[in-house]
C-alpha cells in the first residue's frame, strides 16, 4: 500500500523547503510527519486500508499547500501523492470540513482546486503539467470519488488550457488524449445511468402486467416483488450526470464561439488553437452521442441555443481548418438531430452552401469544401427527400432543393479562361458532377 509518510519525509527533505516562500509548508509538513509517526492506540486494531486512510486524512493539508509551492519539485511530490491518494481510495472527502464557511462542501472539491491552482500559465513547469493532468484524470475517473458540476468543468478547463499554454508538444498531445477521455466518461455514465433507469421502469411495468389479478394474494405478492425491486435497485445519479453533461457541451461550444484577433489568423495563437480544440471536441461528442444524448430535449435545446450560434460564426470563416471543422459537425447534426432543428439546417444551407457555391469570390478551397459535404449528403437518398420535402414543399420556407440543383448545373457547365484556374475549375466541376450524380442515383 502506497504510504503518504514516506512522501511527506520526501517534501521535508527537498532543498526548496529551506526558502522563505515555503517556511509555512515546512511547519506543516513536519507537525504532520509528527502526528504520522506518533503511535497510535488504535494501529494495532485498524486494517492497512484504514491506517493508510488515516494518514491520508492527516498528511492531506499539508499536500494541498505543496501543490500551492512555488517550488517545481515539492508540486511534483504534492500533486503525484494526491493523485495516487486518490487512485488507491485512501481519501474520498465524504466529510464535511468544519474549517469552510459551507461545511456541506465535500472536502474533494477542494483538493482538486488545490491540484488545478498548481498551473500557473506558460511559466508552469513542464513536469507539473504532465502531473496536474494525471492527477484530474485519475479523480474524474475514480469510482471512489464524485467530481460533479463546478469542479468537474475546472478540472476540464485546467487541462484545456495545459493543452493551449504549454510548450511541450508531449503535453498538448496528452491533455488532448485526456480530454477525449474525459469526456467519453461524462458522457458514458449518462448513458449507463439512462440505461439503468429504462430497465428499471421496464421491470417496475412488467410486475404490475403479471399482477392482473386483484385478489388479496395477488395483490400482496406484487407489493412484495416491487419491495423487493426498489430495495435492490443500482441507485444511479441520472440527473447529476445529465447536468454534467450539459454543462461541458455548454462550455465547449461557447469557448467555440470566442472570436480571433484581428489580421491574417496565426496557426499557433492560442485564440485559433483553442476554437480548434473546441469543435474537435464538439465533433467527437456528437459522432459517439448515444441515445439519451440524442432523444433528450435538454441537449437538443442546447444544440438549438449554443452550438448553432456557434456554426453560425464558424461556418463563414476564412480559416480552412475552422471552417472544415464546421461542416463536418453540421453533417453529424444532420445525420442524428435532423427531427429537431428544421429551421437551423435552412439558415445553414442558405447561409453558408448555397451562399458560398453562388458567390463569385468564394475562394477554391471554401467551394471545394462545401462540394465534398453536399456529395456526402446528396449520396444519403433519405436526406435528399428530406431536403425537397421539408423546404421547397413548405409554402413557408426557402426552395433548398431547387437552388442546390441549379447551382450545381450552373457549376458543372462553368469554363475559365485563364490557365492558371483550369485545374481549380476542373475540380469544381467534378465536385459538382459527383452530386448531381448521388442526386440522380437517388431519385432512381
């Protein structure tokens, strides 16, 4: 079993601790090496796993005030004892602290705090970062612990913005990896708890068609197996998972809606880098959305109210990559939450395809793009009935279908001049033949 004393004699050995900025952390550190090495009564009655929980509970200010040190070295040993505190289930912060003026606050929150206010911007050291993200991974992965809401999302924006500061390419790649992670757990455990909570009324439902009679025997064995059900029920916090859920997606498509600065856009600012990050993230959501994600009306609102104002802007923008990234979330939309956003897919062709294949000074790329998208959803025979059937046969709304087949004709017959566009122009029309071919293929 991993041992918290061997680390604290660690910290009180370091060089760094004879600074001044850390005489606080050296008084703690040894009136908490004291208390671990006094003997107690009860070590000889307490299992390893209760001795070491112990000490945890003692050793744990102390550790908290090391991830505060400015001291490279001290955080390392800090922030890693924390980490494997948590993994080993040695702490779980299920009592209230006395010390905060809300004393209903689990004691977790603010160790994590205490970890995510270790990085300190570019200036952190490299091998903080590297354990700062370990150690938030390790907690919101636990099954041990519970990191919702508040300290769920700081834990996601430490490591975001590990990603956007850092200068080492091994760090951005790992707190990338983990933020993946991360968010596949959040949304997976919704998922799980939605499950769970279907089967339940499904069995709930099942005993009461079995239980048709209303005689007195009847009636008391259907008492008794819905006791039975409910007493032996997995307790799932559905809500709490669905709000969590929430309110990362709700994040993330508002740090995609950040604008850039002004002037030609720089690949490695970190404005560009974090609206990258953003709707990568947002795509990867919504291709592995399962069905709670998909039938509840609280993210088809939030796709609605967030992440459509966020295609809005990003769907106009000069830079390929951003601009790329938009499309392919649009046609996620398009193939999974089509049922809920009729007037937000018209706004997006009329918007952004149509308008960019009309216009003249639409660039190569921008028009090249938008062809490959609409060979993707031309190639789709449903989505092609959809489009005539939602639009142009509603007096109300705009003639997609027509528009899109007259601009794609018009595209295809389109000649230029000049040698330097012909192979452009050559792709363009190929682009444009190839959905009018999935068009007709699917009319047939």
């Amino acid at each position: 079993m991993f041992s918290v004393q061997l680390a604290l004699e660690k910290i009180s050995n370091d060089r760094e601790l004879k600074r001044s900025h850390n005489a606080e952390l050296k008084k703690e550190s040894s009136s908490a090496l004291l208390r671990l090495k006094d003997p107690d009564e009860n070590d000889e009655k307490e299992d390893p796993q209760q001795k070491a929980c112990r000490q945890a509970e003692i050793a744990i200010r102390t550790l908290e005030s090391g991830c505060k040190s400015k001291s490279p070295s001290i955080q390392i040993v800090a922030i890693d004892t924390l980490c494997k505190v948590l993994a080993h289930a040695q702490y779980i912060g299920n009592t209230p602290d006395p010390d905060e003026e809300n004393p209903n606050r689990l004691a977790i929150d603010r160790v994590l705090q205490s970890v995510a206010d270790a990085f300190q911007g570019v200036n952190t050291d490299e091998n903080v970062q590297l354990q700062i993200i370990k150690a938030l991974l390790t907690a919101v992965s636990s099954n041990h612990i519970a990191v919702h809401e508040t300290t769920l999302l700081n834990s996601v924006r430490t490591i975001y913005n590990i990603h956007l500061a850092s200068k080492s390419l091994v760090n951005q790649t790992t707190a990338r990896a983990t933020l993946t992670q991360i968010l596949s757990l959040v949304f997976s455990r919704m998922e799980t708890a939605a499950l769970e909570e279907i089967e339940y009324i499904q069995e709930e439902e099942k005993l009461l068609e079995n239980s048709s009679d209303e005689s007195p025997e009847s009636i008391a064995k259907y008492a008794l197996d819905l006791a039975i059900l409910r007493a032996t029920r997995k307790k799932t916090n559905l809500a709490v998972l669905q709000k969590d859920a929430f309110l990362v997606f709700r994040s993330l498509c508002k740090l995609s809606m950040k604008p850039l600065a002004d002037g030609p856009p720089d690949p490695r600012s970190p404005e560009l880098r974090s609206k990258v990050l953003s709707l990568q993230l947002i795509l990867s959501v919504l291709q592995n959305a399962g069905p709670e994600f998909r039938r509840n009306a609280t993210f088809s609102n939030a796709i609605k109210q967030y992440l459509c104002v966020a295609l809005s802007k990003n769907g106009v923008s000069t830079v390929p990559e951003v601009f790329e990234l938009s499309l392919a979330i649009f046609l996620s939309l398009l193939s999974g939450f089509k049922t809920h956003l009729k007037a937000q897919i018209e706004v997006f062709f009329k918007e952004i395809f149509l308008s960019i294949i009309e216009s003249p000074s639409s660039t190569f790329v921008h028009r090249a793009l938008v062809l490959e998208a609409l060979a993707r959803i031309c190639a789709d025979s449903q989505s092609v009935v959809d489009l005539y059937g939602n639009y142009d046969c509603d007096i109300n709304a705009a003639n997609i279908f027509e528009r899109l087949v007259g601009n794609l004709a018009r595209l295809v017959q389109t000649k230029t001049r000049k040698a330097e566009d012909f192979e452009e122009a050559s792709i363009i029309r190929m682009k444009s033949l190839d959905c009018l071919v999935n068009i007709l293929k699917c009319m047939a």
